[in-house]
C-alpha cells in the first residue's frame, strides 16, 4: 500500500467523523468500493506524499487492506493547500452548523495569511519604487460573522452564537451541540451563567439609600424555554460577590429600602434573601398584569399567573413616604414581549415616594435616567422602553 503522510495541522483543520459515520463510510467502501480519490499532495521541501483530503477514506481502505485511489494536486504552498481542505469539507452536507462555522472562521484565518504572504511579495524590495495600497486579491474585509453568514447561509445571529459557543465553550458543549444534544441558545445560556459565576462584574461605587431589584430566580425546572440569561440560586443571590471580592450587601445604606421583586412561587426565597442582606419586610406591592382591562396569563402549575409581587423591605430608618406620594398596593400595567421584564412605571412611582434621592437598580436590563444601573444584561442589545402615555402619569399623580 502507498505511504501516505498526515500533516497534523491540517489533520486539525476540519472535524472528525463520529464513530458511527466511520463505521458507515467503513461498510460502504468495503461493500461498493471507493468512489472519491483520496487528494494528495508531494510537498516540495520534503518531497512526502501528504494528504489534503481524505483522511476516513485512507485510514478506512489501511484497514480493510484494499489499495486506496489515489489523485494528486498541485498546490502553491501549505496555506493554499488547506484552504483547499476547508473548502471540499465545508460542501459536504453532513456537516452540523457548528461545524459550519468552525470551518468558516477557519477558511478567513487562512485567506488572510493567504493575503499577507500575498503583500509581502508584491511589496517593493529595498531601493525600489512603489506601494502596495490596494487589499490583495482573497482578502476579506468587513464584520466576521456577516462574512461567516454569507459563506455558510446562516443568519448573523446564529453565527454569532455558534462563534461564542466555539471561542468559550468547552469541547464538550461543542460536541453536544454538532450532535443536536444541546441546541445553540441552551448552550450560549450555559456558557454565560459560567462565566458570570467566574468573573461577576464590577459593582457599582458608593452606597444607595433607594433600591430596585429584581434578581434572576432559579426554578426548579429550566429546560430548553429556560430565560436567555443566567440564573442564580438562592445561595448564589445572598452570597454574590463581584470580580474584586466586594459583596453586594456593601451596596446598601446605613438606612435603605428595598424594593424586591417577588413571584408568587419564589416568596420565601425572595424573604430569605431580602432578611439575609440586613432587611426588614415591611409591605409589597402587587403587579396586575393586564392590557386594556384584560388580565395577561402566564404560566403555573397550580393557577394560572396574572400576578407578581414586589416587596418592600427596610434597612435602619430611610424614613416613609408623606402620604400624598404613596401608591396603591396595586400596579395595573402591561407584561412586554421580553421575558421577566418589568414595567417601566416601577421606577416612577419609587421616584415619587422617595424624590431626589440616590437610586441603584441592581439586575438591571437598561438604564433609566436618574438611576445607576448594574448587570450583566446591560451589555446585551438594549431593551426598547415602553411608552408611558398620559394617562398613566396622571394615575401617578393620585
């Protein structure tokens, strides 16, 4: 049998089959032959036969002992060598979207070592005239994941996660999701509850009397409809500290209030949490969700959801509203399309009973005037915020 040679940088470059598809490819050369030559190129410098393309189909034909097929291709150097390997791997259809994408990025990295050996050529040597200012033929410009989105027909989105996925998840998470174990947005959540439990941003600076929070619960079932961001268990929530170590309990005043929100099926640990960080609970509010009138249902397994709560809670003596400022014990206003997003009016009526005061919203997911807001969601594209008519602000004013 020919001597054939493995380059192992190249070997890297396009995925392995599983155990099963090894196994197909296997029984279908034993059983019909080899159809697709095995792509070989002699490399000039070591004058060895090495593979380009086909590597199953050689390690499959070494082990049925059969005389592989065999077609050789000239290539201009290494780079263009394995560009050519991406490339025919990227055609093949079997290949999952992660798989898609890896290729993709690789294909760019390669073009634009391609592109640079390209200048260098085409630069003028010592004492000669000229300069290269064009951008050489093969090279790519513009945003990455548009680029990969073209190359693979997938969305901009889709690629952005596959590529976060590829850049910061485990080889694990990588194979459950070529496999179809796990699908993309499961596994981007995974990778951003990590790695807000390893490196928590940073908190704020100084002490707040008026606080708005509204932390991530975890419920005992998170499947596939689980909330696109991390949760937190109750543990987590009381204990959190951010990258330097400072805890968020050293966010609060000597007198503060809280303003904690609570879902029905989350009201001890919601209490818990709020008694742990040197809370009183005094009273709460009830958020109504209703559109138009119409109570908006949710989810539940005992009744149907209409309703959260927001508890308020109490740290020395930040003093009480003067009567004329104080709200009803009801919030009737519409749930958005965003999941676990609360009214906008929250923040209004907070102003109202505490005006003028130094206000936090810890868990935030966009910033509201007036407010320093802090989590990890700010980073993510911001929220449109929804529009308070008239008549919501006049209700303010009772």
């Amino acid at each position: 049998m020919v001597d054939l040679h493995v380059n192992p940088e190249l070997f890297a470059l396009v995925p392995e089959p599983t155990k099963e598809d090894f196994a197909a490819l296997k029984k279908s050369i034993e059983a019909n032959g080899q159809h697709n030559p095995i792509i070989v190129w002699k490399d000039p410098v070591s004058s060895k036969d090495f593979i380009i393309d086909g590597h199953s189909r050689y390690e499959t034909c070494k082990q049925l002992k059969i005389e592989p097929i065999i077609e050789y291709k000239q290539f201009d150097n290494w780079l263009v060598a394995m560009k050519f390997a991406v490339q025919v791997n990227s055609n093949r259809r079997h290949l999952s979207a992660i798989q898609k994408v890896e290729l993709a990025l690789r294909e760019i990295e390669i073009e634009g070592k391609i592109a640079k050996e390209r200048q260098k050529s085409t630069l003028p040597k010592k004492g000669e005239k000229g300069f290269q200012k064009s951008v050489p033929n093969g090279m790519h410009t513009g945003n990455t994941c548009e680029i990969v989105s073209k190359k693979t027909g997938l969305s901009s989105r889709t690629v952005a996660r596959l590529k976060r996925i590829l850049d910061d998840g485990t080889d694990e998470l990588k194979r459950d999701v070529a496999s179809g174990k796990k699908t993309a947005a499961s596994a981007e959540r995974l990778i951003k509850l990590e790695q807000i439990h390893t490196n928590p941003i940073s908190l704020p600076e100084g002490k707040f009397k008026i606080i708005l929070c509204d932390v991530p619960y975890k419920y005992d079932f998170e499947g596939e409809g689980a909330p696109n961001y991390p949760t937190l268990s109750e543990e987590e929530i009381i204990k959190l500290k951010d990258q330097h170590g400072r805890p968020i309990t050293d966010l609060f005043a000597t007198d503060a209030i809280i303003f904690f929100w609570a879902p029905f099926p989350k009201l001890e640990d919601a209490l818990r949490i709020i008694h742990a960080w040197g809370f009183s609970y005094k009273t709460g509010i009830v958020w109504s969700k209703e559109k138009e009138g119409i109570s908006q249902q949710g989810t539940g397994h005992y009744v149907v959801a209409t309703c959260e709560t927001i508890l308020i809670a109490t740290k020395g003596k930040p003093g009480i509203p003067l009567p004329k400022n104080r709200p009803l014990g009801i919030l009737r206003a519409p749930r958005t399309n965003t999941h676990s997003q609360k009214p906008d009016i929250t923040r209004h009526w907070i102003e109202k009973m505490y005006p003028n005061e130094k206000y936090l919203e810890l868990f935030a997911r966009e910033t509201a005037k007036g407010w320093t807001a802090w989590g990890n969601q700010l980073d993510f594209p911001k929220i449109t915020k929804p529009v308070i008519k008239k008549g919501i602000l006049d209700y303010l004013e009772r």
